[in-house]
C-alpha cells in the first residue's frame, strides 16, 4: 500500500492510542482521591467510576480500529468542531479556578451547544443553566460532594 493510503489508518491509531492514554491517566489520578462507599461516596466516588469507563472504552475503541481493515478515515462534515470540543474541555478546567463551578458549566455548556449548531440564544442559555445548576445541585446537596 502506498503511504497515502496508509494515512488515513495511522491517524485513528493515533487518535484511539492518545484517548486510551487519557483515559488511563485520569484514571491513574482519580485513584487518589478518596472512594468512600457506595452508600456515602466521598471525592473520588465519581472520577473512579469516569476512569474505569473511559478507560475501557478507549480500550474497546482502539481494538476496533485495529481490528478494522485500512480504510478512509470519515471525519464529518466539520472536523474543526471536535477540536473546538477539545479545547473548551482545555479552558473548562482554568475557568472552574477563577469563576466557581456554574457559571465555568453553563458557559462550557452553552459553548458547547453553539459550536454544535444551535440556533438561537435562548434556548441553548436555558438548557446551559439548567444543567449546570441541576448538576450543582445533585452534586453538592443531594450527594453532599464538594465542588470547584
């Protein structure tokens, strides 16, 4: 096969290994967080449970696409939006340090939401909002977890 054709196959290889060592090392770190138990989970309760499913997802992922026969990679009509996802997820991380955890949300969220193709503002603030203080609220009253 020429490298042309090869390109496309080495790129989701890439992608699949890089998104497995992601998942491994969120998972590496969440392991230092307190587990708790299941009746009363404590900071770590829910990073654990992200990693191991991340992780074993990735996992999945990049078998399947070993096991895949070389093809054309389909990147979607817009690839730009998964590297603009990408770097929202980067700034969510620094914003929830400066501006609390519902606003960094709801404006992760509404970024999300717009970048994805909504129409309108008053909706996608509305859903962004909600969610974000529907999450606080689980989080911090129901589940009694701290927040950034």
């Amino acid at each position: 096969m020429s490298e042309i054709s090869t390109a496309p196959y080495r790129a989701r290889i890439i992608v699949a290994t890089a998104l497995l060592a992601f998942a491994a090392l969120y998972l590496y770190a969440s392991l230092g967080l307190s587990f708790g138990a299941w009746s009363n989970p404590r900071a770590g309760f829910m990073p654990r449970i992200v990693g191991i499913s991340g992780a074993a997802l990735a996992a999945a992922n990049l078998l399947i696409v070993i096991l895949q026969e070389r093809q054309t990679a389909d990147f979607g009509e817009k690839p730009m939006r998964a590297v603009f996802f990408v770097l929202g997820l980067i700034a969510y991380v620094p914003a929830l340090e400066f501006i609390t955890f519902i606003p960094a949300t709801g404006l992760l969220l509404l970024y999300l939401v717009k970048i994805y193709g909504a129409k309108g503002w008053v909706l996608p603030i509305g859903i962004s909002a909600l969610t974000a203080v529907g999450v606080f609220f689980l989080f911090s009253r129901l589940l009694q977890l701290p927040l950034p």
